[in-house]
C-alpha cells in the first residue's frame, strides 16, 4: 500500500472519529451549556429568521449568522417548528425549539469544519506541494488542538478561514481571467471579514502573493483597467477622509488613525514588493479588482437592507472599515492619544513576554526558514506574517485562534520544504506530526484542570441554572457575571 493511500485511510478514519466523539458529545450537551458563543450565535440567527438584525456586533459574526440563519428556515419549514423569536419565547415547548436549533447549529458547525479542510487541501495543491506531503499535514491540522476545539463550540473562527481560504484559491487560479477571480477573491475576503474581522490580520499573505504573482495575463481590457488604477487611488482617498472624520467622535479618542496607520503601511509594503518584482502596473490593477469585489458585496448587503430582504445593524459596516481600533478596543489595549513609539514598544513587549505557542515549533520553522532562504528569498516575507500573526493571537489566545497559527504555519514550513530533499521533509513533518500529537494530548487528556479536558467537553452543565442561581445569589463572588453578559447581548 502506497504511502499516499496510508494517508488518505488516516484521514478517513480521523474524521470518522471525530463525527462518533461529536455526535456522543451533542447529544448530552444542553442548548445553554456555553453562553459565549453557543447561545450568541443562536440567538442572533433566530433574529435574522424573525426579520430583525442582529444585536451581536463584536465580530461581527454576520455571515455566521446568516448561514445558520438559512438552515433554521430549511429546518422550521420541515418539521414546523416556530422560527419567529417571540413565538419561541412564550412558546410552552421552548426548552426544546432551542434544543433542535442547537443541534441545527451544531450540525452546521460540522459541515463548515469539513469543508475547511477540503478547500485547504486545494490550495496547499495549488501552491503545487508534494502530494504526500500535502496529506501529512493535512493530518497534522486536523489533530492540532484548534481544530478539535472548533467542533465542540459554536464559533466564527473556522467559518472565517474558509471563506479566507476560497478568497487565496481564487488569487492562485491561474488558467481563467485574472480580473475575475480577484473580483471573486474580494467577495469572499469581505465575506470572511463578516464572519471574523481578526482575519484581517492574514490580509497581508494574499497582498505578498499578489504582488510576488508575475503570471498575470490582463489582456487588452484598457477601459476597465483604467478604471481599476484610478478607483484605487479615489478608493483610498475616500477611506481616508472618513478616517479623519471618525476621529472627531468620541468612541474614537483613543488610538487615532490606528487603522489608516495600518493600510498605509499594508499598500506601502505592496509597493514596495511589487517595485522588486516586477509588473507593478498589472498587480495594482489585480489589488484594485480585489477591493472592488470587496466593496461590491457591501454595496449588495445595503440594496438588501434598503429592500428588506435582510436587515443588517449599520455599526457592523464600522467594523470593516476600522478593525484594528475594535479590536484594541475590546483588549484594552489603547494608547494615551495617538499611536506612537512609546506605544507599540509596549504593546511588541507584551506580544513577546507570554509566548503560548510551542517553542519547538518556532525553533523548527526558524531552523527551516534559514535553511531555504537562499533558494528563496520572498520566504522571508510569509515567516514575517507568520510571526506577526502569531504574537498578535498569542496576545488574546483563545484554543480555536489556533486554526490562523497552524495555516500561516504550514504555508511557510510547506514553501520552505519544496527546496529541501523530501527525505528530510518527511523527517521534519514527522517531527512536526509528533509535536502537534502531543500538545492535543495534553490539552485533551493529560491536564485535568483544562477546561478543554474530554471530560468537561462531556459534562458542561446548563447555563441557565448558572444565571438563574445568580439572580438568587446576588450575595455570591461572582454574582451577575453571566446574567450582566447574557442582558448585554440579549434584548428578549
């Protein structure tokens, strides 16, 4: 049996596995057990079903909600079932409506996490990687501890990666027009966006591989690609006097221009590459065609919004426009007035101090970075994003941010190995298999007292007897703690 079909057999059997632990999982789980997301997502899709936008804004989590939202309308038109948020409140069967719409949720949740792995399969093979290799790492994400955690909660990360992933396979097509498939790679970002604005921070590996892709055939389209070069420059100009606009109000006194700062230095970065590698014209026009996807889909939800097919919260439109602010904003990480030295000196020192990554990990990538930079000096530019990234999502870890490390780092380790003998990258993957098997292990099996531990995966409790104990208790140390946050994000 060939190397190759071992592989795929393990797959199989690793998905198998992980639907039998899922299913036994969701069936002694209630529908409250996690407030944070689980009950979120449900609750804000119910909305969406009912005709209401959601309440929800941190994310946003919109084309999560959607989604589910989709499915729940399948689903009550099926079993008929109310749908409507009021009916299911003072329905005398509520209890059990959420219960099957968790499970809805749940099942949804499943397929998206399939799907991940099938459309990163597609673009590792069009980075055109050895095919065993693709296979072992393959297998390597779906053991890593992020993957596994994504099955048992309702959340927006994994959601996020796949359409970022479809948004990169777009960018790699290289047989249809270039102009098109940008256009749809910008569709699928700001879908990505929707669904967790963090990814922004993985923006810039598709900027490096635009503006490292000297392939691209435009064609004698001169009108369209006039308009692409002019509505970039009047596109930037327009985002940054809203920008400055927005610094007049008082949500945005704290760090000034945070996010202008970032695109500034992004495009910068773009130029700059894409004036060392060539053909700068024909990639600012791709970037341009990009964004215009991008904005094309906004403009579509707002015709939606206008019509009443969909009813979209207006602030959700703040969150694409100034990602980095909200995020700083929900860590507390704000300068005294503007973004400046003294600034990003702390902030890089508290990136560096906690590291919760593996360090063997970093060690290898560093060791196989420096081995191939020879044979490939852009690599140094895909380790730079991925140790960005990962300090930033070291910063606030949470297990399913996981997912972003393990992608950005396969890409470098996967781009790194094509200029090593595959005998020693079947080594170094191994080793790398290995590492990853052993911190799921220890997440899962071997410390008790983590909350990810199988044995609290399977015994989480009920979330309203938690609140219904608070409003009885008000005297406890940690009285309203739930029922403030389930207030806050739940209207009804």
């Amino acid at each position: 049996m060939s190397f190759l079909k071992i592989n795929k057999i393990i797959i199989f059997f690793l998905f198998i596995s992980l639907l039998v632990f899922h299913f036994f999982q969701l069936y002694s789980q209630h529908w409250s057990a996690v407030l944070d997301q689980d009950l979120i997502i449900i609750y804000n899709s119910l909305l969406f079903t009912s005709g209401l936008e959601q309440e929800y804004r941190d994310h946003p989590a919109l084309t999560t909600f959607l989604i589910h939202s989709f499915f729940y309308n399948f689903t009550s038109f099926f079993l008929s079932i109310p749908k409507n948020i009021d009916q299911i409140l003072i329905s005398n069967d509520t209890e059990n409506i959420l219960q099957i719409y968790f499970y809805i949720s749940r099942i949804v949740n499943f397929v998206i996490n399939i799907f991940l792995i099938l459309i990163l399969s597609k673009v590792l093979k069009k980075i055109n990687f050895n095919r065993n290799l693709r296979y072992l790492f393959l297998i390597i994400f779906i053991l890593s501890s992020g993957y596994i955690t994504s099955f048992f909660f309702l959340r927006s990360e994994t959601l996020s990666l796949a359409l970022f992933l479809v948004s990169v396979y777009f960018i790699f097509i290289k047989n249809r027009d270039f102009l098109f498939n940008s256009f749809i790679s910008g569709v699928f970002f700001c879908l990505a966006m929707l669904s967790k604005i963090q990814i922004i921070f993985l923006f810039p590996y598709l900027l490096v591989n635009i503006a490292l892709n000297n392939n691209v055939q435009l064609g004698n389209k001169k009108f369209i690609n006039n308009y692409l070069i002019f509505s970039v420059f009047i596109g930037f100009a327009i985002y940054a006097c809203i920008q400055f606009y927005l610094q007049t109000f008082i949500r945005f006194k704290y760090n000034h221009f945070i996010d202008l700062i970032f695109f500034v230095i992004l495009f910068f970065s773009f130029f700059l590459i894409s004036i060392f590698s060539g053909k700068v014209k024909n990639k600012l026009i791709i970037l341009s065609s990009f964004l215009n996807g991008s904005v094309f889909l906004i403009i579509l939800l707002l015709i939606f919004d206008l019509i009443n097919l969909i009813h979209i919260n207006e602030v959700i439109y703040l969150r694409l426009s100034n990602p980095i602010h909200y995020m700083t904003e929900f860590t507390g990480t704000f300068p005294d007035n503007s973004v400046d030295i003294d600034y990003l000196k702390n902030f890089l020192f508290i990136l560096f101090s906690n590291y919760k990554f593996s360090f063997l990990e970093l060690i290898l990538i560093i060791f196989v970075t420096t081995l191939s930079i020879r044979q490939n000096k852009y690599i140094l530019f895909f380790f730079v994003i991925f140790l960005f990234n990962s300090l930033i999502v070291n910063h606030r870890y949470l297990p399913t941010y996981h997912i972003y490390y393990m992608f950005l780092y396969f890409t470098v380790l996967f781009t790194c190995l094509r200029s090593i003998k595959i005998k020693k990258s079947l080594i170094i993957t191994i080793l790398l298999l290995s590492t990853t098997s052993i911190n799921t292990l220890k997440v899962y099996v071997i410390d008790k007292n983590n909350k990810l531990n199988y044995t609290k995966i399977f015994d989480r409790g009920v979330g309203m007897e938690k609140i219904c104990k608070e409003i009885k208790d008000i005297s406890a140390s940690n009285a309203g703690k739930n029922l403030e946050y389930i207030k806050y994000w739940h209207s009804k």
